[in-house]
C-alpha cells in the first residue's frame, strides 16, 4: 500500500521565497531572476527524481535459519538495489517489532543510492523466547530533495517460529520410577487392596508388606502381592501457566525453561512407551495424550502459542480430573511458582503417586530455601519433589 505526503509549510516558505526572488530580479539585478528560474525548475527535478527511482528500488530480504531454537541466533539481510540510472531520493526504513515480549528493534536504515546503486546490511537477531517473531521492513519512506514530498510504502514483514529446546530429563527419581517398565511401573505399587490381582516374583525395593507370607512360607521362594489400581494407568504432567508478577527477562526465561522441563518429561515416558498426558493449567483447556515418541511433536508444535498468564491453578485442574475419575495413576506438577498449597498437597497425597517439579530460576534465594527447609524432606528418599533452575544441567537434543 502506498501513500503520498506533502509537507505544505516548507513548500508555501519555498513559495514565499520563490516570490521575492522573482521581485528582487525585476527591482534589483537580474542575477536574482536568474535565481529565480532555477528555483522554479528544481522542484519539478526533484519530482521527477522521486517518480523515475521509487519504483524502480526493490528490497531483498533472507533469513539464515527457518525454523530456529530459543536461545539462538539467526543472521538477517536486507539488500536494497536502485534499478534505476538516477540517484535515488532519501530512503528511511523501519522494522517491525520482533517479539510481543521483547522491546527491541531492529536499527532504522537511511540511505540515498546512486544510479544502478545498491546497498546491503546484515544484522543480527536474538531469539531469546520461543514464539512468533517478525523480522523484517515495516515501513520504506522515499523524500524528495527538499523534503516536500514522502512516498510511504508499506511491506508485508516476514515471520516464522521460534520453538522450545529439546532437552534429555531423567525423573528416575521422581515417584520411585523404574525405567525398565514398559509403563509407570511404580505408579500405584501399593495399589487399591480391594483389587487383588495376584501373586509375581519379588522385585528389589518393594516393601515388605506387599510379601505374600503364606506362599513364602510354604514355597521358600518369595512372591509380591499384585493390587489394581483404581486410576487409570500412565502418567500425567499439569503444566502451571500461572504469571502472578510483570514479565521480566528472568520470569519469561523461566516460564519457557518450564514448557521445557514439561516437554522433556514427556518425552522421556513416551519414549518407554507409557501412556502419557500434558494437562496445561489455563482458562482454555489444553491436553495432549500419546503413548509413543511420535505423540510428542503435536505438544512440541503447539507449544509455541502456550501462553503464560491468567490465575487458573494446576490443583484446581488436577482436583477435576479427580472429581471426574480421570486421574492417571502417577501425576507430576512442574510449576515455576511458590506455591506451598500445591506443596502440601503433595505432601498429603499419601499412599497416591503425586510428585512435582519446582522450577526455581526465578525464585528468590529465600523462596528457594523455604521450600528446601519446609518441604526438602519431599525429595530426599521420598521421590516426590524435584527442585531444577531451569535447564541447568539438562542435556540439550540435538539434531531434533
């Protein structure tokens, strides 16, 4: 779309002076007539400039990388060539702003081009965030020699997506799991005692109390007492995409380190062939099930437009899924809050499989130890509370 200004002052002063030129030749010398043809004719010159080279400047732009990571790098260039055999009128170009969550621009251009001239810059741009970045012209301006006239032409900019890092997570750790298993296979161990299954040889690091004496007794070979399990099988992650303070470089690192942290968790079981789920904790409910790796590329993709913000609580999510008998039989909460009502939920789960992982990269030192000397004992032994500042000492995928 093109637009015309014209910056009538200076041209009514370019008239006034036009004018007593014109007087000054007549009454004083004719030098000043003289003056005055030539500043009669510089105007229609200088329109002539503009009509002949704005249409004849083309723009070229290209990106280094298409489909980036977060936390990279990518190499913009513009090339502006003048087909044109005139020189060009004044250019000014403006870019477009290149995140809703960053205040950086891209530095104007402003340039004039000799005939059959061309000019390139190659800058660089920070991808700091997942999401939707536009990088590209805004604006391209063209003023005249007396700067009377501007010719505006807006460009369409150029977008593409920034997505999540892949990182390798072990939460081995984390609700006494078992890697080996096809599924959870800690999950619900103590099981529902109303639904006995029947008897499988002793694994290592099953309690006592689960020993079926009797056999034992009259075997000499010990055997662990099997109970269903009242919830249905897998695991599910409630993802916390709650924001309670103004974003800050700090906070959006975290938050997006968080949708990382979830996405390695995921992976992790889908890649064991566990039935898995990712519950985002939002006004517009979100959830995505799979029980193989392949699942994982729809929250992979989907993960660019989650967005932070709103009051919507993981427990309020977690406690419908309970209500609705939807409840999976282990659960993790990643949360990149304090939260002590989630914690001591955690704490009362009990016999129930429910664990979490604190992402504390935007958490002052003293929030951090108060969940260390409040609800430490959570994760030493007990399997249920992973602190991680952000993807410290996680293991980056390559190659995706």
């Amino acid at each position: 779309m093109r637009s015309l200004s014209v910056r009538v002052p200076s041209a009514l002063l370019y008239l006034f002076i036009a004018i007593l030129t014109y007087l000054a030749g007549i009454y004083v010398s004719p030098v000043y007539y003289f003056l005055y043809m030539v500043m009669v004719l510089l105007p229609f010159v200088s329109i002539i400039q503009i009509a002949a080279t704005y249409p004849a400047v083309t723009i070229d732009e290209k990106l280094g990388v298409e489909s980036p990571t977060r936390g990279n790098s990518v190499r913009y260039r513009i090339t502006v060539t003048n087909r044109s055999v005139f020189p060009s009128g004044r250019i000014r170009i403006t870019f477009a702003p290149i995140h809703p969550e960053m205040a950086e621009y891209l530095p104007d251009l402003s340039l004039s081009l000799p005939g059959r001239g061309r000019v390139s810059r190659e800058l660089p741009v920070l991808l700091p965030y997942r999401g939707i970045y536009a990088v590209g012209i805004e604006s391209f301006v063209m003023t005249d020699l007396f700067g009377w006239l501007s010719v505006r032409r807006r460009v369409q900019g150029r977008s593409f997506t920034v997505y999540p890092r892949l990182f390798e997570m072990d939460p081995s750790g984390l609700l006494r799991h078992e890697p080996g298993g096809s599924a959870i296979s800690s999950a619900g161990r103590d099981g529902d005692l109303s639904l006995f299954e029947g008897l499988s040889p002793y694994r290592v690091g099953f309690p006592a109390k689960q020993i079926a004496w009797k056999k034992f007794l009259s075997t000499g070979m010990p055997f662990l007492k099997d109970y269903g399990s009242s919830h249905r099988p897998g695991v599910t992650i409630y993802l916390d995409l709650r924001r309670i303070e103004a974003a800050s470089p700090a906070l959006l690192e975290a938050e997006d380190s968080s949708i990382e942290i979830a996405m390695a968790l995921y992976r992790y079981f889908l890649e064991r062939r566990a039935a898995a789920c990712v519950r985002i904790a939002s006004a517009i409910e979100h959830a995505f099930t799979a029980n193989s790796s392949e699942g994982l590329l729809d929250f992979y993709h989907a993960s660019v437009s989650l967005r932070f913000g709103g009051s919507v609580s993981p427990i309020a999510v977690y406690a419908a899924d309970r209500a609705a008998g939807a409840l999976t039989a282990s659960v993790i909460f990643v949360t990149h809050l304090f939260d002590p009502a989630l914690l001591s939920l955690i704490e009362a789960s009990g016999r129930e499989h429910v664990a979490a992982v604190v992402n504390t990269a935007a958490l002052s030192a003293a929030r951090r130890e108060e969940i260390e000397q409040g609800f430490g004992h959570l994760g030493n032994g007990e399997g249920r509370l992973l602190l991680v500042e952000g993807s410290v000492g996680l293991r980056e995928v390559v190659g995706r």
